[in-house]
C-alpha cells in the first residue's frame, strides 16, 4: 500500500497520455495508496513540482480523454542527469524526496535520453540499497530505441505522414507545370519517419518519388541530377527527405543553409532548413518551381489522425510497466515483441536498461533500396500494422475536448 510516481520525458507525442493512463489505472488496481505525477519530469521533481494524479482523473470520462488527448499531460523536460559520482547530492535529493512522499514504484514515460534517467536512477539506488523500482515506459515517435519492435507514437505519427502526403501530392498534381515538393519530416539520425511516406503509396495515389533517410549518406548533386532525371519523366515530383540527412563528411544538409543553434542538455542542436535548402537548390540549378513544406512540430501531436493500435499499445505498455514493478523488478523498460504481421499480434517483454539507454535504433539497410533513394516492401510490411484503425476524439462543438492541468 505505498505511492507510485510517474514522469514524462522528451518530445510529445499523440499518444503519451495513453500510457499515464495505463500507469495510473494499473497502479490504482494493485494497491497504489497515491499515483503522484511529476510536473515536467524530474526536472520538476527536483522543484517538488507533483500533483495528485486521482484530484484530476476522477472518473472514466477523463481517462478517456486522457487517452485521447495528445502532447504530455504532465509536461515535459530535456534535463540530463549527472554522474551519481560528480554529483551524488542530485540523486540523494531525488531520494529524499520520493521517500518523503513514500513511493515504491518510479514510472518514467520517455524515449532515449529519459531511459538514461532510469538507468542512473536505478544503479544509484541500487547502490545505496533503496527498495524503489525503476521502470521506463517507451515513447517516442523517432521509433529509435533499441528493446522493443517499435515505440508508442511512432505509429500515428506515422499514419498522419502517409496521410499528409497522400494529400500533398494531390495538391502537387494540380497544375500543369514542372513544379518539386520537398517535405521535410523529423529525424535526426533514424530515418523511420521520413521511410513512413512510402505507405502513400497505393490503389489512389502514385506515392513520393524520392525518400532520402539519415542512414545512407546524401550526394547533393546526385540529388540534383536525379530530380532532373525524373522532370524528364514527369512535370510533378514529391520528395520525402528526413531533418537529419548529412553529407558523406558528416555535415547535416541543413547546416549548408545555415549555421546551427545551441544544442540541448544532451547535446542536440535544432534542426530545420533541409528542405528549405533543397528547394532553393533545385530552383537555382534547374530552374524549377520548388517548394519546401516542413511538417515539424504537426506531426507529434495529430491525435485527430492517431492510430488506434498505437493507443492500445501505449496504454498497454502503462500497464506492464506496473506489474514489472510489482512483481519486483527494477532498471528495466517494457517494450513490445512482435509475433506476426498477418494476423498483427505484439506482446509487451522487459529489457534490461543497460541494453537500451543511450543506443540508437536505425533503419536497418536492407530495408533501404540500393539507389539509397527508398525503402523497400519490407519497411511497408512492418510500419503498415501500427496505423490501423482509429479512436476518433471526443468532439465538443466540432472541436476536439481536450484534458489538461490548470
């Protein structure tokens, strides 16, 4: 009968909240006295930043907008913890604190960086002989971590890709004139994202015709070549191409436009401008109309287009994170194994955290086509699955109703 607490880490997604209602209703049903949620992680948590998670979800209603409504309900943070030798205060704080609020199970719902906040938390309780269990719950819509087939998010994130470029190439169609589209969609070294336009593809509509992923490296003049090759075939051309891509000598394309901004507490700088730079390059050197269209932030947080097996399986992972913890386990995170494309079936494992943090899964290359340029059927057999279906949201006075902390 002790507390359970549970964070949100690292970028939004349209399905987060999904797995916080999976956390808070598991942890309510095996006996959590209190589910206490950490305001804007353990950045916040360091702040005494927490709410009372059972004062804001008093009913069924507001789980099922919880599930329903995008981004982190709890909010978020990008805060790297130190090393526990430099800077054991910083974890003895974090203990002190959880022991004063007298929680014995940790849930933090987060991608790469937040696995790396388990990992040390873990260790260092283990160190110090503390009872608290550690759990991490995978989110992110890069679909990079290693552990898990795929991550909550990606699969509606996903599903709004395909969906914006089936539209965009309608639109691209329009005129007859030699025109290039440039779309440019998140992914700093995994290209999982930008490969998810080629599910466009299909009975209704003629598909990108270039995918460019930060796994194979990008030749700018091959690049201009090849758009001209296809202009001699077709007027209208569509191409997908990842925030990431780099030259050969490592350089992000977009840095060739301009000069990067500061980067994060784990080192990352801002990216945007590739496919800004790419038109404007294309529009010199051919004499083309280009444009550049940047999805950013839009395709995190599309809950209108989220996918309803990715809301099952975020919630999903919520709980399994919470019976791992009650049955004992720490410095692990829950990922999804899958049995089979055709029937879709997945089933939730653990992983060791050690395996996990601070690793990157990539696009594997034989899912890439040999021209670099591509993704192959491959890709399509194992992204297709996890945009099936919809959960609709809730809709008040034709809007969506969203749930939010005041």
């Amino acid at each position: 009968m002790a507390n359970a607490i549970v964070g949100q880490s690292g970028g939004p997604t349209a399905v987060i909240n999904a797995s916080l209602a999976g956390v808070f209703e598991a942890a309510k049903s095996r006996g959590a006295k209190t589910v206490y949620g950490m305001r804007h992680g353990v950045q916040g948590l360091l702040k005494s930043q927490w709410v009372d998670l059972g004062e804001h979800l008093r009913d069924d209603l507001d789980i099922e907008l919880l599930k329903r409504t995008p981004s982190s309900f709890l909010g978020s943070c990008r805060y790297k913890l130190p090393d526990a030798a430099a800077q054991p205060e910083v974890y003895e704080e974090i203990l002190r604190i959880l022991d004063e609020l007298d929680v014995a199970w940790f849930f933090y719902i987060g991608g790469n960086d937040s696995m790396d906040t388990i990992y040390k938390l873990a260790d260092y309780g283990r160190s110090v002989g503390s009872a608290i269990r550690f759990i991490g719950v995978p989110k992110t819509i890069d679909n990079d971590l290693e552990g898990t087939d795929h991550t909550p998010g990606y699969g509606s994130a996903a599903k709004f890709i395909a969906t914006q470029m089936k539209e965009i190439i309608r639109d691209s169609l329009v005129y007859d004139m030699r025109s290039v589209t440039v779309v440019e969609i998140m992914g700093r070294n995994a290209g999982w994202l930008a490969a998810a336009s080629a599910l466009a593809k299909g009975p209704d509509c003629e598909g990108v015709d270039r995918i460019y992923l930060p796994e194979t490296p990008f030749d700018a003049e091959r690049f201009v070549e090849d758009v001209n090759d296809l202009q001699r075939r077709k007027s209208n051309v569509v191409l997908a191409v990842s925030e990431g891509v780099r030259t050969a000598d490592g350089r992000y394309v977009c840095e060739l436009g301009q000069a990067l901004g500061a980067a994060d507490a784990f080192g990352h700088k801002i990216l945007t401008g590739t496919a800004s730079y790419l038109a404007g390059l294309l529009a010199s050197r051919l004499g083309t109309k280009a444009r550049a269209i940047e999805l950013s932030t839009l395709q995190r947080c599309a809950s209108h287009t989220a996918s309803r097996t990715d809301i099952t399986e975020a919630y999903q992972v919520g709980g399994a994170a919470v019976k791992a913890a009650c049955e004992g386990h720490t410095g692990e995170m829950v990922g999804l194994s899958r049995l089979s494309d055709d029937p879709y079936q997945c089933v939730t494992v653990l992983n060791d955290i050690h395996r996990i943090a601070n690793r990157e899964k990539k696009v594997p290359a034989a899912w890439i086509t040999e021209d670099g340029a591509g993704v192959t059927d491959e890709l399509l057999r194992y992204a297709r699955p996890l945009i099936q279906a919809e959960l609709t949201p809730i809709s008040v006075n034709g809007l969506p109703r969203h749930i939010y902390l005041k």
